[in-house]
C-alpha cells in the first residue's frame, strides 16, 4: 500500500462540510427542529409554506405532519436532492424560487382546492442577511397568513419585540407590531447550525392580527409617517417631522397624549404613535 492512500483517507475523513450557499446556516439541532414544527399548532389540514428548505431538517417533520407543504429553495443543488427524497409522497411541493419573489395569494390561486378560505402557515430558519427584508415581505401579505414561525439573528429579535423606551425600539417594531403579534419562543446557540454563525439565533412566532382598521389608520400611509418619525434616532420627532408638518401642530399632537416637546419616537408606542399621525393627518397645513 501506497503512503498516498492512508493520506487521502485522512483529508477524507477531516474535509470540511461543503460551505453554506447563499449565506445559509443549517439547522442540525432535532429538539429545536421540532419545537419550530410544534410551534405551528395543528397542521393536519392546513397548507404550510417553508422558507428555504435548506437540508430539509424541518422540510422532513413538516412533510409528515401537514396536510400540504410548499418546501421553498433557492439553491438549485439543495432543491435537486429535496424533490428526489420526496418525490414519493404528494403531499409535498419543492418550489424553486426566490421566497422575496413570491406572492402568497399566487400560490393560493393556484391551488385554490389546496387552499380553501383558511390562510397558510409560514415556517422558515431565514438566512441572516435578508432577515428584514422577508419579515417585511411576510408582513405585506399578511392576509394570506394565518401564523409564521421563524429563526431570526437574535439582535433582529431584540427589534421585533422591543417596548417602547427601549434602545431596540423602532421602525421594524412599529411595523411588525402593525400587523402581528409578536412572541419570542426560544434562542440557540451557534452549535446548533452548521457552519455554526457568529451570532445566537431566536424563534418568534408572529399571529397576524392587522391593527391599523382598529387604530383608524391608513397603514401605508402611517408606516411612511413613521419612517419620517424614525428616520433620526437622535433627532426629537419634532425635528425629524418639522420638515412635512407645522411645528405648532406637532406641539398640540404631542400635547394631545401628553408627551413631552422634546420626546424621540422611540419613547411612543404604536398607538401613541397612531394617535400623532391621526391628528397630524386631519390638519391641511402639512407643508
């Protein structure tokens, strides 16, 4: 025998795990695995759609407990494997496609037998670096969402969930609070994904529950008055809102819930927030 063999064997045997694609980190914990499953509820009759399937680690128990998955990937190597290993059972959709392109009521369309009056339910581990960008995407579709369970980068946790007053407190919150109810399940180490990331990870669960019909808002144009509002985090919202409203007038709205001059948006919760925009919008003098 050859030194060269025993050698290869060795490189074999120690050759690192092939890189992450797209900046994906792989769920490898089972017990973590299954609480995200579980946080669903009773999936039985319901249509659940995963984002970015990855190696399947929740694709596997949501296949055996939904009444229908869409299992959602972007990379074509990992969808390739996903649609062999689950070419046998029909309850399971692997969808080639990127999840920020997707829209919810199109998939329901299309399978409208699929898809009766209830909403899906959404289950994803989201890559880290369009963390934001999916749970706003989520949250535009909100009427086609029921429950969405998601692992997020726990700083972007901190946001979702953060009260009023807090340092984490802002725009993201406001948003999601808008359109959801927000709890924080769990967190995890870097050891529970492979490659393991730098960062821990948290698992929310958001209920869609829409809230401007009830706060009687406009949610769009309440959202862009918020990003005036957050646009400077060391700005008062009166210097961050004088440039689109009259200073007086932005004085009596704060006056009105009894809210200091010189009061930062990030101190006021959503419906103190709300009731600033209602006033504000009912004025004619918006510059």
């Amino acid at each position: 025998m050859s030194a060269r063999k025993p050698v290869n064997e060795t490189r074999r045997k120690h050759r690192p795990a092939r890189k992450a694609r797209l900046g994906q980190n792989f769920l490898i914990d089972p017990s973590a695995a299954r609480r995200i499953v579980e946080a669903l509820g009773e999936i039985a009759n319901s249509v659940v759609v995963e984002i970015g399937a990855g190696r399947g680690a929740l694709t596997k128990l949501l296949a055996a407990r939904a009444g229908h998955l869409i299992a959602t990937e972007l990379d074509k190597m990992l969808v390739r494997e996903l649609r062999v290993a689950y070419a046998e059972q029909d309850n399971v959709e692997i969808v080639h496609a990127d999840f920020l392109k997707l829209s919810l009521s199109s998939l329901r369309s299309a399978r409208e037998k699929l898809f009766p009056a209830d909403r899906a339910k959404v289950a994803g581990n989201i890559p880290y670096y369009i963390t934001s960008d999916i749970l706003l995407h989520l949250l535009g579709q909100h009427q086609s969402i029921e429950t969405a369970v998601l692992m997020v980068q726990r700083e972007v946790a901190d946001r979702v969930t953060a009260k009023a007053g807090s340092r984490d407190y802002g725009l993201l919150t406001v948003t999601t609070q808008l359109f959801a109810d927000v709890e924080r399940l769990f967190t995890l180490p870097p050891s529970a994904f492979s490659p393991p990331p730098q960062v821990h990870s948290s698992v929310l669960r958001l209920t869609m529950n829409p809230k401007a019909e009830r706060l009687a808002i406009d949610a769009e144009e309440f959202l862009n008055f918020c990003k005036l509002a957050f646009a400077q985090k060391r700005k008062t919202l009166l210097n961050n809102l004088r440039g689109t409203y009259e200073a007086g007038e932005i004085r009596q709205a704060l006056s009105a819930i009894q809210t200091r001059d010189d009061a930062r948006a990030e101190t006021l919760s959503l419906e103190q927030l709300a009731s600033i925009y209602r006033r504000l919008s009912s004025t004619s003098s918006a510059i």
